[in-house]
C-alpha cells in the first residue's frame, strides 16, 4: 500500500510461486521468501530495498530467531532498517514459521 512517499507491506507470509509453503520447516528459507516477496510489493509501489526504514519479524518460535536474522541481515547489511522481532502464537497456516512485515519512505509523492 502506497501513501504519498510511504509504503507499507503488511504480514507477509511464505508463500511459494505454487501457491504452497515455502521451505517447510526451514525459518531461514521462509524469512528469505517472506522479505523476497515484500521487496517485489515495494518495487511494485516505486520504492526499493534502500527505502526501506523498518522491518517486522514475527515468528512462531522466538528461540528461532537467529535464523530469520541471518536472512534479514544478508538482505539488509548495508541499509539496516529498524527491526523488531516478536513471537506469535501462530499463523492462518501452520506451516507457516514466519511473517514479515516493512516500511519504507520513498522520494517524492
């Protein structure tokens, strides 16, 4: 969703380009897919991967957390949006280990 130079992609979830889960079981693969997903949204609505200012990691099972990082920082080293990680009790598919979510600010409006 696109406001004037903001950008917000909600909940994010695993999703293959099959329709099914991806990486079942693999937080790592499923954080990598998640934020895969989001940057096609952000670039969809203008913006890009430097736009983005913050960044949800919501996952099922906190102790994971590591994992999620890993993917997180691979794609965000250089740029290092704010990040909060929190876990849920779970999601619409319980496949599903990860969600995510971003914000960004984009120039102009």
């Amino acid at each position: 969703m696109r406001a004037g130079n903001m950008i917000a992609v909600a909940g994010t979830a695993p999703i293959a380009e099959d329709a099914m889960t991806a990486c079942p079981g693999d937080v790592y693969g499923q954080t990598k897919r998640c934020l895969e997903i989001s940057l096609k949204a952000i670039a969809e609505a203008g913006g890009d991967a430097a736009s983005v200012i913050r960044t949800r990691i919501m996952l099922t099972d906190i102790a994971a957390w590591k994992e999620a990082a890993r993917a997180h920082g691979e794609l965000f080293k250089d740029i290092r949006p704010a990040c909060t990680f929190v876990e849920v009790k779970g999601f619409i598919d319980p496949e599903w280990l990860v969600e995510t979510e971003m914000d960004c600010v984009v120039e102009g409006d």
